[in-house]
C-alpha cells in the first residue's frame, strides 16, 4: 500500500507579529517557527497544542487567512505563500475553514440558505437556483432538516449552528478543509455528535482535513496523523498510533499523561509539568520546552534540536531521544 | 455522606429567574450535603442550573433571580445558619470568611488595579482578623503554599503581571488566607490549558488534605471530577438526577444521561480502539431542552434511550438503588 500523494506541503512556514510599531520598538510574538509536515491527500492530520502554541496561525496562514513571514505552502504542486490576491482566487474555492464559534461566525442578518449560498455567490457557481440546491444538500449531509434554510442562525441551538458552521464549508465541495477547535464551544453531549458528523462527512467524500485541537481524545478519534505544538514549533509527528500508543517527546509525554482520566482511582503515571507556557514575545533559547522539561539539560539551552526519526514517518524534535 | 459532620446542606432550593415577564426555575428544587473535608463535584452542562446553585448559596445571584423556596444550611461553631434568609450584609460578612470562592476566569474577579497583596489581605483586614503586619504574613505563607514562588516580592505584583496558572494560584490563596471551611469553586480549571490543569488539581487536592475543608466544585470536566471528588452530583435542567461516590456512580452509572455523558468523554486509549474498529463515538442524540418549554415527565425523556410512556408524563421521585446513592429516574434499573 503506498501513501497516497501529498496535497498540502508546509516547508519551515514562519509567522511573526508586530516587530514594527511606531518607533520600531515593538516586540516580535514568533507564533509560529519553522513548521514543517505534510497533508496526503483524503487524511486528516491533527495539529494538537496548548495555547501559544501556534496551531490556529499555522491553519490561517495555510489558507492564506493570514499571510506568512517565511516559508512555503506547497498547494497540490504550487507554492500559494507568495501569491498574490487574484491568483490565489481560484486556489480559494478548494479550500474551506470551520470555525470555532457558532455564534461569531455566522452572520445573524442572513438566512441560512443565503449563509450557505454566499459562497457558491462570490464563486460564481450555477443559478440561483442551483445554489439554494447545492444548500438544501449541504443541510441534509449535516443532518439538518431543509426548512432551516430560510431560518436565521439565532433560532438554532450551539450545536445546530456548528452544524451550518460545517454545512457553509461544504458547499463549494472542497477537496480541503481546515477545522479549527470545531467542537470545544460546545458541551460535552453534543461534541460526540459533531465528532461522529465529521468522520462521517470525511469518511464519504474521502476530503483531506487539517484539524486543529486541544483535546486529545477528539484528535485520537479523528487523525490518521498528528502533529504536536509547542510554542509555535513543531515537537513531534507521526501516525496517530504511534504517537499515542508511544510517544516519544518529553512534552508528548507529559500533554498525554496530563488529561485525566474518567476512571475514579485510575492514577496513572503522571508526569505535571512546572510553571507555565513561556511567553512567545521571548522563547527559550534552544529547545523551547526546556524551561518546564523535566528531562533538560545544560545543552538544551544551546541547541534548536532538529526533528528526526523515530519511527516510520514518526519524527521528533529533542536531544534526548 | 459516609460519617462526615455535615458542613452545608442544601434542601429543596429553588432559584427562579424573572425573564421578560415569564419566570424560569435554573435550580428546581435540589438536595445536596456537603461533609467537613469533603469534595463534592456538581457536574452538569450550560443551562443545568449548575454555577446557579453555586451563586445561590453564596448569595451573589444576579438582580433578576431570586431564590424561591429552600433552605441553604451552613453549620460552624454555635449551629447552624440558612444562609437563603439572610440579609446581604450578613452574607458578605460569611463570604470571604467562612466561604471562600473560586471562579473560572481569575482575571474578571482579580482587581486589575490591586496588587496581590493588597487584594490577599483585605479580607483579613476587612473581617477584623489581623493586623497589617500579620496580614502581610499571612498572605506571604498562603501564596507559598498554593506554589507561586518569590512571594514576598509577588505580593506587590498587579494580575495582569502573572500568568494565567499563577492568576488562578493567587485567587485561591484569596479564597483559603481567611482559612474557611467551605471552598465554592465554580470551574476553576476550564479556562487553563491541560498541563496546567494538572497543576491546578493536584494543588486544590493537597491543599484540600491540608486543610481540611469541603469544596463545593463546580465543573463540566469528568475527568476533573474522578481526580478529586469524593463524591459527584450530577445537574439536568435543573434537578440533581444522579448522586454519590465518585468511585461508584463513574463505574456503575444508573441514570442514562450519567451513563451517556460518561460515555461520549472517551479515556485514553478508547478513541483509537473505536476508530480502528470503525465505530462511533457514543453521542447523546438530540440537545437540552429550554427552561422556558420543559417537557411534563423526565427532562431528560425525549434524549432518552431507554424512555417509556411514564417517563413523558411522570417526573422521577428520587430513588435509592444503594446506600449513600440517589436517583431519578424510572428506569434507573433497567438495563443500559
């Protein structure tokens, strides 16, 4: 069995905000250094971290939501970084974002069926009444019923609106969507039927899908592969088999041990890491877990560890391993 | 309650909200007890009355709602007090004091323009309990012991100086430097990130050991609740449905919508075996129903699989499946 062909090659993509500022004195944040994984095609690769970590920059700037300060995004052969406005247009369509929060995102003025429809509007796709169609179809793979199409987004409940949320992405029929924290607004009830909606709607159309997270359990349930971050640097990928069952990082390590479990009495090995996620306006020199690592040395300080492999198609980035 | 001397009981509390002319019950009528040094979880999702019992007891309910029916009984040296009939002014003089409090986002309840210690100290200012030098003390000792280092010089750092970890710290040594005996913690954990959860828990859990009090935690994480309840009630639509041990409710769940939320929280491990096998996540079909159109019977009957005709027109009675367990439910003992 071969792998099936990359469609999304992230090389070294950089962010930096600010840097600029009046007198130029303002501090750079560095969201997001040197990211480097790939996206095959009809995958779902999880980009899994804590806050800072960078994971919602690096699937903006993928999309080019957000443009990047360094780096390349290799889209299906051409590099979409670096181009312009009008020539990323037709690259647009095959890509869709769903957001986090179903009550920002939707606009409260429009039906549904416009919500849906505006898309496939900008694109210049079919009749009206092909559009309202393409809609109405979009709404029966989200499992809602087509009467909602000439409802307003305030008439549905939070996991209704994450429904319309990923019914809006569907329309154009993107081969890739990038899905960010799509069930972490909602409770916990209502996340396992999203979840399930989701590996459903993949699962049928076979659409390649970035998944940012910080549950684990959702990435282990959704992810053919995982990408773990930390301060806007990539600390280990691989299968998500392999991560999961035999994680490799220090950092995995402790993110993995750190969710408890539902098991009363269950105290498994756990590894609670000191302090806090240091700011991104100043890293840590060197290896950027070193500052709560509890396996960090000296030479941590000294030295960006690279990733390198640990397993087929598993990488990670310490000079411990 | 296992033989613990009783610390708070709640009884028949009903808190309604006036809302455009039509009131709604968040909290319809709950018993819950809490044992000195006891831990008692109360779980339940937006909407179930929850953080609305944690208010009501700690008379900080918003202008609109009023607590209905009830009694909230605090016990301490020379008896017991309901703290639903008291005046607001005999109630801020228990908070602070005798209840110590905790809330989600340390950065809405810390004063942004106080120092930490300026706002650790007040209390025992305020209550009369110490002096400024011993406050001072005080306050360095308590910011020790929930793990903040450097205190000395942290007590004249501002809130938005510390981190969000560090922030959450220093409100639960506001919360503990008057030593209550009761701690209301309404989420404490949800807006940190999962390493620093971990920290958090272990911290309240030691801290809790230490000293000896009951906790009130509020919380919509399962996973929180096994690391450090003693026991968990679990909150519908505004009824406790289910309650007891931890140990036993999380293993032999008997309400179905127990068993459901249990079930779509998969443990390690599980998501993979599932995903493997090709199956899905147990869901909870369907979504909470409005307090403003509660359904007669079960609030829980229409998301039910194991509903019958009663379940729609009777509402469950608490029932006893085993010493020290309760709930509601019709058919708490038929098969899951």
């Amino acid at each position: 069995m071969s792998a099936p062909s990359p469609l999304v090659e992230v090389r070294g993509l950089t962010k930096h905000f600010g840097g600029g500022g009046l007198f130029g004195g303002s501090k750079v944040v560095r969201a997001v250094d040197d990211v480097t994984f790939t996206i095959r095609r009809g995958q779902v690769v999880g980009l899994v971290g804590e806050s800072g970590s960078g994971k919602t920059t690096v699937g903006r700037t993928i999309l080019r939501l957000i443009d990047p300060t360094g780096g390349k995004v290799v889209y299906d052969g051409t590099d979409i970084a670096g181009l312009s406005a009008s020539a990323l247009r037709p690259w647009r369509k095959r890509m869709q974002y769903i957001f986090q929060d179903p009550y920002a995102s939707l606009s409260q003025r429009m039906t549904v069926g416009d919500i849906l429809s505006e898309g496939l509007d900008i694109q210049g796709v079919g009749t009206r009444a092909e559009r309202l169609d393409r809609a109405a179809m979009a709404l029966d793979a989200v499992e809602l019923p087509r009467e909602a199409l000439a409802r307003y987004p305030h008439e549905f409940s939070g996991g209704q609106r994450q429904r319309i949320g990923i019914a809006r992405a569907l329309t154009l029929e993107p081969e890739f969507i990038v899905a960010d924290e799509p069930v972490s607004a909602l409770d916990v009830s209502i996340q396992a039927q999203i979840v399930n909606l989701l590996r459903d709607l993949q699962a049928r159309t076979g659409q390649t899908m970035l998944l940012i997270s910080h549950d684990l359990s959702v990435i282990e349930f959704l992810a053919d592969t995982v990408v773990v971050l930390y301060l806007g640097r990539v600390m280990e990928a691989g299968p998500s088999e392999a991560v999961y069952t035999a994680p490799r990082h220090p950092y995995t390590q402790a993110l993995l041990s750190a969710v408890p479990s539902t098991v009363p009495g269950e105290k498994r090995q756990r590894t609670v890491l000191k302090g806090d996620i240091p700011s991104p306006l100043s890293p840590p020199s060197g290896c950027v877990f070193r500052t709560r690592c509890p396996i960090a040395t000296a030479e941590c300080a000294g030295t960006v560890p690279a990733l390198q492999g640990v397993g087929t198609d598993h990488q990670a980035a310490c000079l411990k391993l | 309650m296992s033989g613990r001397p009783p610390l708070l009981e709640i009884e028949g509390l009903r808190t309604v909200f006036t809302v455009r002319g039509t009131e709604i019950a968040p909290v319809n009528g709950i018993d819950l007890a809490i044992g000195a040094g006891e831990t008692v979880a109360l779980v339940g999702e937006s909407g179930s009355g929850k953080s609305v019992t944690a208010l009501s007891v700690l008379g900080l309910l918003p202008r609109v709602a009023r607590i209905a029916a009830g009694s909230v009984r605090l016990h301490g040296e020379g008896g017991a007090i309901d703290l639903a009939r008291l005046d607001p002014e005999a109630l801020r003089t228990i908070r602070g004091s005798r209840i110590g409090m905790v809330f989600q986002e340390p950065m809405t309840s810390l004063n942004p323009v106080l120092t930490i210690g300026d706002q650790i100290t007040e209390p025992l200012l305020v209550h009369g309990l110490a002096t400024r030098a011993e406050a001072r003390e005080r306050a360095i000792a308590m910011l020790d012991s929930v793990g903040i280092p450097d205190p000395a010089r942290r007590l004249a750092s501002y809130p938005h100086e510390l981190s969000g970890g560090m922030r959450q710290r220093a409100m639960i040594a506001m919360a503990l430097v008057c030593r209550p005996g009761l701690l209301i913690a309404d989420e404490p954990t949800t807006a940190l990130d999962v390493t620093v959860q971990a920290q958090i828990v272990e911290l309240m859990t030691g801290l809790q050991e230490s000293l000896r009090m009951g906790i009130l935690f509020v919380t919509h994480n399962l996973g929180v609740v096994a690391d450090m309840a003693h026991r968990v009630a679990i909150m519908y639509a505004g009824r406790i449905v289910e309650e007891g041990p931890v140990a036993e409710v999380f293993t032999a769940p008997r309400h179905p919508y127990t068993r459901g939320l249990l079930a779509s929280v998969p443990r390690p491990g599980e998501a993979l075996r599932l995903r493997r096998a090709g199956q899905k996540l147990a869901a909870i079909p369907g979504q909470v129903p409005s307090l403003m159109a509660l359904p007669t019977g079960c609030a829980f009957a229409g998301r039910c699989p194991l509903a019958v005709d009663r379940c729609r027109t009777e509402a469950p009675g608490p029932t006893v499946p085993s010493p020290a367990r309760s709930v509601r439910c019709h058919r708490w003992d038929a098969a899951a």
